[in-house]
C-alpha cells in the first residue's frame, strides 16, 4: 500500500488514526478497520492533508456512513470524514442556501423551517449529509436533490477547491456522474423565493418514517432503488423475503427495503442478504433490483 508522506499523528491528534474499526462510522455498525481515517477539524486541515498525500493511496470521503458498507477486510488507503471540514450552513438570499457537504440532511430541512425558506421538507426523509445526497441525487417524499441545485463546490485528491455546475454532470435516479477523482465539499441550492417549508409537513413526514421504518435498528435506509413504475419494497414483499435472515442480517419485517443488523451482523451477512434479495426479486419477478448502497473495502480472508 502507498504510505502518506507525512502520517500526521503529532500534527493531527486524535483526528487521524490508524486500523479504526469502521464500525464505528456506519449506521450498519459494521465494516473493518480503515488503514487511515481522517476527521480533519475545518477545510484548511482537509486541504493540506490531500495535498500531504501519496498520489497513490486510495481516498475515500464520507459523511455520516448511512448509505454505506463496508466489507468486514477493511478498507486500505485513507477515509476522510468531512463533518467538522465541511458543516456551514448559510442562507444567502434571494432563496439561496449554502450547505457543506457534512451537514446532515435533516438539519437543512429543520434550518429551512427555521428561515421560511424551501420547500425543503424532503431533506427531512434522507438519512444522510449533503455531500451524500448530492453523490447519489438522494430524494424522498417526491422530492430528489439536485432538483434546486444552482452551483457544487469540489476538491480533488491535489486539494485543489474549484465550483462547478449541474451541467457538468449527468443527474439521474439516485445516480449523479461528474469529473473524476473529485469529492463533494458543498453546495449552493436556489429556491423559490416566496415558498416555505412546512414545520408541519416536516413533522408529517417524519412521523410517517417513524411509523414505516425500523429507525430504532442499525440500518442503511433503503437499500435498493425502485425500478421504473414499481417499488422495491413491494417487489421484496411479495417474494416472501420480509424477516428472512443470513446470520445477524435481516430484511425489516417492518419495511422490506431496509435490511437490519439484529446485533451480531457481518458486513458479510449484510452482502450476501443483498445478493439473496436481488436473486429471490429476480426468479419471482422478473426484475433485477439495483442497490442504493455503496460498497467497498475487502472481504473477510478466510481462516
């Protein structure tokens, strides 16, 4: 593996470790141990990090770790987590709003309500930050991110900053293709000027969450897009998969597009549940289920 120039033990304190489990940082609560992971304290420290890299070592930013999995071998390289790095929220005007790409989603619903700004009820539905949001166009309850995007801000594995906008992207369905070995480090969303979000809608639709979803459960949210006119949870259902196990992975018996860790899950348990839904929805159905989730790291080696 390609070592960092400068391992930033002295220079970084406890914010950069070494072999930290990332169990620690996923909402699954499961996943191996990173080689080097990163909470740098604001953009300048994230900057000089990057720049203070092997050009060779494999880097990986990520938010709250909610629509992620990580295998149970680990991940080699560095994982940098932008939550301290990059947390403003602002509201600018004009229905403008400027949020970094660590701040969770619900925060910019709840901020929105707060300013009479939005409508923004939506973000209140997605269980990660801004930055995953615009990774992946994440969206609930009708509404999808980069819907209101005006401007994304970017840095490279150099540390360079730069702003793009949406038309250097290809925006689709919980999928979002751009330049190349590029992080999201925030956005500029525009509104309309005279809507709101309703503080109302936001506790309408978080009730409805909590009555849908296992939100009390190690889970990732939704783990499979819905196919053109149906949904996955629907297709899941009706295959006779809710409840069905593989070791300590579980699909919800309370909503068939959320898997669970009952407590004693493996990142492993986890994937082969995907791959088992997705050959069950596939026989019975017809249709192949494609995974909301990101997937990396190495498996387990076996003994």
């Amino acid at each position: 593996m390609a070592a960092q120039r400068d391992t930033g033990h002295d220079r970084y304190g406890n914010r950069l470790r070494r072999n930290e489990p990332m169990s620690k940082h996923t909402s699954w609560r499961v996943g191996g141990p990173a080689d080097i992971w990163f909470r740098p304290q604001d953009r300048a420290e994230l900057i000089d990090f990057l720049r203070d890299c092997d050009p060779q070592l494999p880097l990986h930013c990520v938010g709250l770790g909610s629509n992620l999995l990580v295998r149970d071998g680990g991940v080699r390289g560095a994982v940098v987590s932008l939550q301290d790095a990059a947390a403003e929220l602002e509201f600018l005007g004009g229905g403008k709003l400027r949020a970094g790409a660590g701040v969770p989603c619900a925060i910019v619903a709840r901020r929105c309500v707060s300013a009479g700004a939005g409508p923004a009820e939506f973000f209140a539905g997605i269980p990660g930050t801004v930055g995953g949001a615009l990774r992946m166009n994440a969206g609930a309850f009708g509404g999808e991110t980069w819907t209101h995007v005006e401007s994304v801000e970017v840095i490279d594995r150099r540390g360079v900053v730069q702003v793009r906008s949406p038309a250097e992207y290809t925006i689709g369905y919980r999928e979002v293709t751009g330049p190349a070995d590029e992080w999201f480090l925030g956005a500029v969303f525009r509104f309309p000027e005279h809507a709101r979000t309703s503080a109302a809608a936001v506790r309408d639709l978080l009730a409805e969450r909590r009555l849908k979803q296992p939100l009390g459960l190690p889970s990732c949210g939704s783990v499979f897009r819905n196919p053109d006119g149906d949904h996955a949870a629907r297709l899941i259902e009706t295959a006779g998969l809710k409840g069905f196990a593989i070791g300590g992975a579980e699909v919800s018996a309370k909503h068939a597009n959320f898997i669970i860790n009952t407590g004693a899950a493996t990142a492993a348990d986890i994937e082969a549940l995907i791959s088992h839904v997705q050959e069950t929805v596939r026989t019975r159905h017809g249709v192949t289920l494609q995974p909301e989730v990101q997937i990396i790291g190495e498996a387990q080696a076996s003994c």
